[in-house]
C-alpha cells in the first residue's frame, strides 16, 4: 500500500491540474465567441457569454434583459460596435465551479476608439488608467457564463 500512495497522490494532484487547465480553456473560449459575436456585429452572440438571469449585475445595471436593452440601444450598428478586443487576460479559478477573469477591454471605430482618456501621461501604458474587466463566472449546466461583470472605462 505504501508503494501505491505515492502514485495515487501524483495522479490527484495531475487530475486537478489537467481539469483547472481545461476549464481555464473553456473559460477563455467563452471569451473568444463573445469577441467573435460582437466583432460580427451581433450583441447576441456576444450576450450568450452571460448567464441569462434576473440578477444579472453588470456594474449598476441589473438583468440580463436590460442589459440586452442598453447594449441595442447604444450599439445598434455594427459601425458603432467596431472591433472588440481584450488584453492582458488572466483567468483564476476560485473553485471548481466559480472563475474570475481580468483583462483590458479596447473598443477601435473607423473614427474613433471610445472611452480613452485625454489625461493619461505620455510613456504610460494606456491599459493602467482605463478599459480594465473583472468578470466573476460560474460553470452552469451550459458551460461557464459570466454572472458578473465589472468594466472601468475613462468616461
């Protein structure tokens, strides 16, 4: 028995590291078909990496359908979405079952990039001063769905 506990400890250790890597990797590809969904013009598609829930947060806003609602209203052309993508993403699992992602969020336009500050010094990484995320998400029964969502921007 003492010559198995060693070998049994080693394939614990590597189950719970092969399934923190494969949810880390479901969890980043949430994130990617969000970007793919909004890049393509779809609020949607991009709305499919949250859960769909009364109490969903996103910062002051409650709901999933309100969210919807505000995301149509002020993104209502694919012109005015423009091109999404995240930075510096970090994904943390907290349990088996609950994440937190982190990241820079940088929104381009044909005439504009939203939400960047005037005021951020010269030589300083943009990413410092604003655009930052911290998602909280959690492995339901359609996969891992972000529940909460808080995104700083300049504005």
């Amino acid at each position: 028995m003492k010559r198995f506990l060693p070998i049994l400890m080693a394939s614990a250790v590597a189950s719970v590291v092969a399934f923190s890597q494969s949810d880390e990797m479901r969890i980043r590809r949430v994130l990617e078909e969000q970007i793919a969904g909004w890049n393509a013009g779809s609020v949607e598609k991009y709305m499919e990496g949250l859960l769909e829930f009364r109490q969903h947060a996103i910062c002051e806003r409650r709901g999933y359908a309100n969210v919807l609602a505000r995301y149509r209203k002020s993104y209502d052309t694919k012109e005015k979405m423009g091109t999404l993508s995240f930075e510096e993403l970090r994904v943390r699992l907290l349990s088996p079952e609950a994440a937190v992602a982190t990241g820079v969020w940088r929104l381009r336009r044909a005439n504009d990039e939203p939400w960047v500050s005037e005021a951020i010094p010269e030589g300083i990484p943009l990413g410092h001063f604003v655009r930052r995320f911290t998602l909280l998400l959690q492995k339901k029964y359609k996969g891992w769905r972000i529940v909460y969502d808080h995104t700083s921007s300049a504005k």
